[in-house]
C-alpha cells in the first residue's frame, strides 16, 4: 500500500523554550533554550521511518541542517530510495544551503556537510556571528546568558542520575529576564563538550582565525538584512489577510 513507498521524518525546529516563554521546557543537560545560539537552543532530535530504510533501529550523529531536507526530499522523488550511491543525479536546485543527505541518514556513508552557519548578523545590527565547523562551534558577537543562556534543570526524576551528571555543578536559576552580554570569541568542542562548560579559544587560536575566514566568506555572499520598518503584516490591520509589510524591497 501506500506506506511501503512513504518516508516518514519527524524533527524540531529548535530547541525548548525556557520558562517565561509561555511553557517551559527544559534541553538540559545542553546549554541553553530557544532563541539562543547555544546546543539547547538549535540542537534538536529528529528520527526517519520507513520501510524503504536498508537498516532500522541506528542512532545517527552525523552532521545535518535543517535546510538539507529540501535537496534531501527531491533526491528521493527523482531517483528513488534504493539510490544511495549518488548515481543519480535527481533534481537540480542550484545553487542552495542545504545538501542532500540520504547517503549519510541511510547509514552509506558519513555526512555531506563538514560546517554550517548558525547566525550571521548585520554589523550594523549586532554583528553576532556563530558558526559550526566539524567539532568546533566559534561564537562571536553578543549572547544570551540569562534565561536562554544556562543549564536549566529538568524535573527531578531521578535524582542520582540528575546529581551525576557532569554540568550539575553549573546550572542557574532560571530567571524571567533575558540577559545579553558582549561574549567576544568563544570557541568549544561540542563533539567533547557538547554541553558548552570548556571555553577553548585561547588554546586553538588557529582554529578560531581559519572560521573567522570563514564568516567572512559568508558575509560576503549574505544578503543584506531587510528593514522591518513600516506598517504590520496582521489581519487585523490589512482586510483580515496577513500581508508583506513592505511593497517593495
């Protein structure tokens, strides 16, 4: 029938929101909730069922980005999912951020992606510029450490588990506040620290210049960030249907 030719993929767009944003939801043990740049706020759990799967039941780390599901699912229509070899060339989409990823999630081989950028910010906004390359994630620009920023603790259902863990030692308080502070440069290893406690830059200052050159690769390719100015795209004010809130750009 019909589901012996369906893919079924469940993911998150982010991570939990802290408290405050009307549910509070904890990521712990990452750092970090929506609306930040740290694990807990865009490291998210995904899984892929189907009987079109060579193998079941495998937990996958390889390296994915939200934007790879695009080039990923066209692959799929064009070439079918038997192709993991890449003979195939399927549908081209041009010149675009994601990439296919059906070789990787199948288990045929490792990731098609070695980096992703995170966030890259006007200069004249904040500059805040965050990115993934391999093991190393680089943070440059302001951060939130206050609501979105810490180790927020789950509920407590276990409690041996819950004290054993490495970061007890560093969780806060949850507070209703946001807080941002100017982080610099920040470098971790989130392969050996994905829970962002061990700031490294200092001690791989190679590392931090070779993705500094990197964002700079990407600024130059960005499109400069729209003004938001002007009247609001609601209902409410355009004839109950939602709107551009600019009629040119």
């Amino acid at each position: 029938g019909m589901w012996d030719n369906t893919i079924f993929i469940f993911f998150s767009d982010n991570g939990g929101p802290a408290k405050g944003h009307s549910i509070g939801q904890s990521n712990y043990p990452l750092r970090g909730a929506k609306y930040s740049y740290w694990e807990g706020g865009i490291r998210s759990a995904s899984f892929v069922h189907s009987p079109l799967l060579p193998n079941t039941g495998v937990v996958n780390t390889e390296l994915l980005h939200v934007t790879d599901w695009l080039p990923t699912l066209t692959y799929l229509g064009a070439c079918g999912a038997s192709d993991t070899t890449g003979t195939c060339q399927g549908t081209l989409l041009g010149d675009i951020d994601g990439v296919n990823q059906w070789s990787a999630i199948t288990g045929a081989s490792a990731s098609n992606r070695t980096e992703f950028l995170i966030a890259i910010h006007d200069r004249d906004v904040d500059g805040t510029a965050v990115i993934r390359m391999g093991p190393w994630k680089l943070i440059l620009g302001t951060l939130d450490v206050g609501r979105n920023g810490g180790w927020l603790p789950p509920p407590r259902i276990n409690e041996s588990l819950y004290n054993a863990h490495p970061s007890f030692d560093l969780l806060i308080e949850q507070t209703e506040d946001d807080e941002d502070v100017d982080s610099g440069v920040q470098l971790y290893n989130v392969e050996t620290d994905p829970y962002e406690t061990r700031e490294v830059a200092g001690d791989n200052e190679d590392v931090v210049d070779m993705m500094r050159g990197r964002l700079e690769h990407h600024r130059r390719r960005s499109v400069h960030q729209l003004s938001t100015d002007g009247p609001s795209p609601h209902p409410e004010t355009s004839d109950g249907v939602w709107t551009p809130w600019m009629d040119s750009c």
